[in-house]
C-alpha cells in the first residue's frame, strides 16, 4: 500500500490526478459484451474496471423464495481476487454481502417488480481492477445491463461519491484519497434526483453535507449521461445491422446464386449489355434499310425489262399475220392446181 501523500490538492487547485474538486473521472461503458446473458455491461471508470450481467425475468429456485405478486431482485457484488494489489482470498466476505445487499435495494426499487410475479431477476456484477468506488461503479455498470435486458424501470440509477480531503470537497474519490481521505459518502439516485442509496463513512458538517449532496447530484448527472448514449449508440448501431441483414437476406432470395456484394458490379455489367444489344440493334436496322434499298432498285430493273419485252410482242404480231397471209396464197395455189 502505498504511503499517504503530503497534500490531496496543490496550489492550483487540482488533485493528485490532475482533475478539479467536481471533475469526475474518465468513463467508458460498452453494452452487450456478454451474448449468453439477458443483458450485460462492461464499464471502465478511472482504473476500476466491472463487468455485469443480467438473468431473467425467470423461474425462482429453490421455490419457496418466490413472491406471489412480484418478482425478487438478487444481486451479487464479488471482487476478483487478482482485482487488488494484495491478493483478495476469493469467496464472499463480509463486505461484498453489505455491498450487494445496499446495491439490491438501490435498483430494486426503480424496477416494476410486480409485472413479473413468481420470478426472479438475477444481477451478476464482479470487479475486475479496483480503484475506489467500486460499489458505485458497479452500481452504475448494473443499471445499463438491465435496460440491456429489457427490464421495465422508472429510470437508469446513476452513482457517484463525495468525500473530504484537506477540508475540501471533492467528488468521485480516487484510491489515495479514498484511503487516506476525511470521509466518503456514495450516492446513488435517479435523472429526477431520488436519492436511492446514501452511506457515508467519516464526518461532514451539515454545510459540508448539504454541499456534497449537490455535488453528488451534479456527478451522478455526468455520469448518467454517458450512461443514456452508451445505450443510444449501442441499439442505433444494432438496428442498423438488423436492416443490412434483412436487405442481405431479401437479396439472396431473389438471387440465391448471386454473390451479395457484387450485386451493384452485375447490375452495372447488364446496363452495359443493353446498351450493345441497342446498338446491334440500331447496325442491324440500318443493314436492313440498305438492303431493302438495293432490293427495290432491283425491283424496278426488271420492270423495265418486262416492259421492254411487252414492247416487242407487235412484231411477233406482225409475222404471225405474214404467217396467215402465205398460208393463204398457198391455199389458193392449190384450188388452182384442182382446177
């Protein structure tokens, strides 16, 4: 463990980690990382580092904890044993059962436990790296996975920590000021400011304490913030997904043979296509014309010859009567000779 630092705050105002007194630390939250579980979290807040996941609405067991109108939220804090720099002895101790029990009645009253009667909704949260505030983180991390689940609540639970150093109020304590600090004071409320969970361990005078909570409530408002577009973000960028899987699945059924990605290429190739097929078309055309130009040309040669040939049928008329008329003389020459 390392040892207590001379001064929390400098000259400037800033802490060991360079924030302001109401500067809360940098926080990542990814939603959905666990596939096999109703709803999950990841969440990274300062060095702390929590993954949590929701089970059901499902059946109770054993039976008789069921409740006939409602359904019972169970919640398990656990801190990995490789989560500290001493080695935790793994296994529930007496601090993880406080922890899960104040966390439990924090969520479940935000939940609409009576539309789920005879059931159960299991929340599973463990510490992967601890570096204080580990129950509000998991807080925080717990409240994302059931809206990940699909559980009906009044609002997502935001938490934060207020708490003294060198007799001035800071917000989301770290590890040394944690440790070596005046007092700590998690808070957990809803958007609206109802306070759902509120312990304190040290001493805060009552301008102290009114401050604080102001405090806490503007820190519980960042970080529910971060909490709103972690969701947005996730459920945007799954419809989008959705949609480019129904149009993928609608494509291959209408072209089960067809590769998907190339569809744009193909279509692009038949307008190409097309566009030859019209110009042979148009060449084939203007052939067609040219020769049934020639053909009439043709055409009109032979009329002309049939009308040459109409011309010369008078003279075949003219021998036919030279024919008639020596026909006659030699008629009359033989009447002669008969006489």
């Amino acid at each position: 463990m390392n040892d207590k630092p001379e001064k929390f705050i400098d000259n400037n105002g800033l802490r060991l980690d360079g924030r302001k007194a109401d500067q809360i630390r940098d926080i990542k939250i990814e939603v959905g990382v666990l596939s096999r579980a109703d709803g999950s979290c990841y969440l990274e807040m300062g060095n702390n580092k929590v993954i949590a996941a929701v089970y059901g609405p499902r059946e109770v067991h054993p039976r008789h904890q069921q409740k006939s109108t409602k359904a019972i939220v169970r919640y398990k804090y656990n801190m990995a044993s490789f989560s500290v720099e001493d080695r935790k002895r793994p296994g529930p101790d007496r601090r993880s059962i406080e922890v899960s029990k104040v966390s439990r009645e924090a969520l479940e009253d935000m939940i609409f436990t009576e539309y789920f009667p005879k059931s159960a909704i299991d929340i599973f949260v463990e510490i992967l790296q601890a570096d204080a505030g580990t129950r509000t983180a998991a807080l925080n991390a717990a409240s994302v996975a059931l809206a990940d689940a699909g559980i009906p609540m009044r609002g997502l639970v935001s938490a934060c920590a207020v708490g003294k150093v060198d007799e001035t109020l800071v917000v989301d304590l770290n590890k040394d000021e944690d440790n070596y600090g005046q007092a700590d004071m998690p808070i957990a409320m809803t958007p609206d400011g109802k306070i759902t969970l509120l312990q304190m361990d040290g001493n805060f005078t009552l301008e102290q304490f009114k401050q604080g909570l102001e405090m806490a409530q503007e820190g519980c408002r960042q970080v529910y913030e971060f909490q709103r577009k972690a969701l947005l973000d996730y459920y945007a960028k799954k419809e989008e997904t959705e949609e480019v899987a129904v149009i993928e699945e609608v494509l291959q059924e209408e072209a089960p043979e067809e590769v998907v990605e190339e569809s744009i290429a193909e279509e692009m190739e038949e307008i190409e296509e097309d566009e030859a097929e019209e110009v042979k078309a148009a060449e084939a055309e203007s052939d067609q014309e040219i020769e049934e130009d020639s053909s009439e040309t043709y055409e009109t040669s032979d009329t002309v010859e049939e009308e040459a040939t109409e011309t010369e049928e008078p003279e075949d008329e003219d021998e036919e009567k030279e024919e008639d008329e020596s026909t006659i003389d030699e008629s009359d020459d033989e009447r002669e000779v008969s006489q």
